[in-house]
C-alpha cells in the first residue's frame, strides 16, 4: 500500500509540475541577436588633468547594424522594440598601497550625461535619438581628486533592455582603429 502511495505521490507531482510550469518558450523569450559595432566609442582625451576638469566619452551608433548572413542592415529598434541600451565602464585609481590601480566608485554628483544617461554603478544608458537614428550617449566624469587614474573600456558589450515579446540584443564593441580602451590620464591640483 505504501508503495501505491509513493508512486501515486510521484505520478501527481510530476503532473503537477509540468502543468502548472508554461514551457520556455511561450513564458519567455531567450533568443539574443549578437552583432558588431566598429569605432564607436570616442574618448576626448588629454593625459593631463586639473582637479574640477571633466572628462567626456561618447558612444553613438546607428539603429541600423549589419548581420552576418544577411544582405540588408538590421533594424535594432524594430527587431528589439527598445530605445535604450546599456553599457558600463570603470574607473581605477593608482595606489600606493597595493602598488597597483583599484576600482572606485563615481558619486552621481560627479557624473554628467549630455546625451543618454548613467549611474553610479558605471552603467551608461545610449538613447535612440528618433530625429537621427543613432543610439547616442555622451557622458561627463568631473574630476574631483588628484591621482594617476585608468578609464576602462576593455569589456565594452551592449545590451538591450529586456522585453519579453522581442529578442534581446548584445552589441559587441569592435576597434579598428588605433585607439585604447583604457585610458592611462593624471589629475593634478
């Protein structure tokens, strides 16, 4: 009796969990679209600071992306159905201590965004500018200390925001010109 039991136990929940869990497929959609963008990123760049200068970097990019495969340009907006993408960057600071640069955080105070926008966190949001069909952010860091400091680039991928009737979109960031995705800069007083 106590087999039946189990077994009847067993055949339940297992009818259960698959009627009460909607498949994959129609709950969510997984599928990402991967694409390329060249020379994006432009950083204004000097390699001398003074306390209260601000550095700016802007990333724009078109709406419309070759895929591999296809003869025609993708339309990001329309195949994602979003107008914003998201990237980050970090900022290190050189110490002594350790003798090498660490990681530190950017007070939003210090943060402009003249096109697009950020947060504390490094996360930078590209806007779909509708009137040029360009994702575009141009973003400010307002340097308050002095140091030896790095701007890092070196994992720049973009990301769509999520809409569950849509594919995701990741934008990897290419460069083919002769440009660094770290900046080495100094701020003195």
């Amino acid at each position: 009796m106590k087999k039946y039991i189990a077994l009847l136990g067993v055949g339940l929940g297992g009818l259960f969990w698959t009627q009460c869990s909607p498949p994959d497929d129609d709950y969510i959609n997984w599928s990402t679209i991967e694409l390329e963008v060249k020379n994006a990123l432009k950083i204004e760049n000097k390699e001398n600071y003074i306390v209260g200068d601000t550095l700016f970097f802007a990333l724009n990019f078109s709406r419309y992306l070759p895929e591999e495969g296809q003869s025609t340009d993708l339309d990001v907006y329309e195949t994602s159905g979003v107008n914003k993408f998201t990237y980050g960057f970090g900022m290190l600071k050189y110490s002594s201590f350790s003798d090498s640069y660490q990681s530190v955080s950017i007070d939003e105070k210090y943060l402009l965004s003249e096109k697009g926008s950020v947060n504390y966190a490094g996360q930078v949001f590209t806007i779909l500018n509708s009137d040029t069909n360009m994702y575009e952010s141009r973003i400010g860091i307002i340097l308050v200390e002095e140091g030896e400091y790095q701007l890092d680039f070196s994992y720049l991928t973009l990301y769509s925001d999520y809409n569950p009737d849509k594919p995701s979109i990741g934008i990897e960031h290419i460069i083919t010109e002769d440009q660094p995705l770290v900046l080495n800069f100094t701020v003195s007083k």
